[in-house]
C-alpha cells in the first residue's frame, strides 16, 4: 500500500526527472551540450547515483525510480559532452 | 548520531547541489539563462519543493538540506529566467 507521502514522492519524481528530458532531446538535436563543465556533469552523475544508493536504503520507491532514471539521462548528457565537446 | 547511509546522503547532496551552482553563477553574470524553458524550470521547482516536503517526512537531514538549497537555486533560475528572457 502506497501512503500520502509516498504519492508526494512520486509527483516529485515524475516533475523532477520530466523536467530533465527536453534538455537531454535539445542535446541529442543540436549535438551541443552547452556551457555547463564536464566536472559539474560527474559530481552530479556520482550524486544522483549516491541518492540512488540512499533510496534503496530507505526503501523509497519514488528516490529509487527518479534517481535511476535520472542517473541514465545524466550518463547520456555526460557521454553527449565528451563525444561533442 | 548519523549512520554510514546518511553520510552517502550527504555526499550526494553536496554533490548535486554544488552542480548547480555554476550554472546559477554563469547566468547571474551572463544574465542568459539558455535554452532551458519556463515550463521545465517551474516543473523542477515544485518536483525540488515536492522532494523537500518528502525529505521533512521521512526525517532525512540530507534530504532537507539538498532541497532547501536547490529550491533556492532554482527559483533564482527562474527569477533570471522571467527577467532576461
């Protein structure tokens, strides 16, 4: 049985991952990934892969769902970065 | 007394809040905010604040510490964004 707050969570994650897709489709069109660095990009793929770690500790099927999905869509931009530098 | 799965979440809040933070900076001194639209930074605001409310509710130190900051940095996004468009 899912409760209240882990509806919130899911919400949370549908909006937070949802809201890095047009980036990943605007990378994947243009071939440019923009200003951002290569570090800031692997701080925050090994970061999302801790929150990753974290969530299934806890046992959060939100955390879990949104940081794996959001730890893909990060390798895909990092990858995008070092091919199109 | 914090336990080894707090500390991982520490880690990946300061890891992922500090990749914010160039982009916040690059934009504050560019006052370009990209391509990023509107929609994806009012959707990532609330999925933050979503996440914030989560993070209260199931008592996660690191979890309330990486949303509130990320909540700020991201509605300073979105300040910049509705003012340099």
């Amino acid at each position: 049985m899912i409760d209240t707050f882990e509806i919130i969570g899911l919400i949370a994650a549908v909006l937070t991952t949802s809201s890095f897709v047009p980036q990943v489709y605007k990378t994947w069109k243009t071939k440019s990934v923009g200003n951002i660095s290569l570090t800031m990009y692997i701080a925050m793929f090994l970061g999302i892969l801790l929150w990753l770690v974290y969530g299934i500790h806890i046992h959060s099927i939100s955390m879990i769902l949104a940081n794996s999905i959001t730890a893909v869509l990060t390798l895909i931009m990092l990858i995008f970065k070092l091919r199109y530098k």
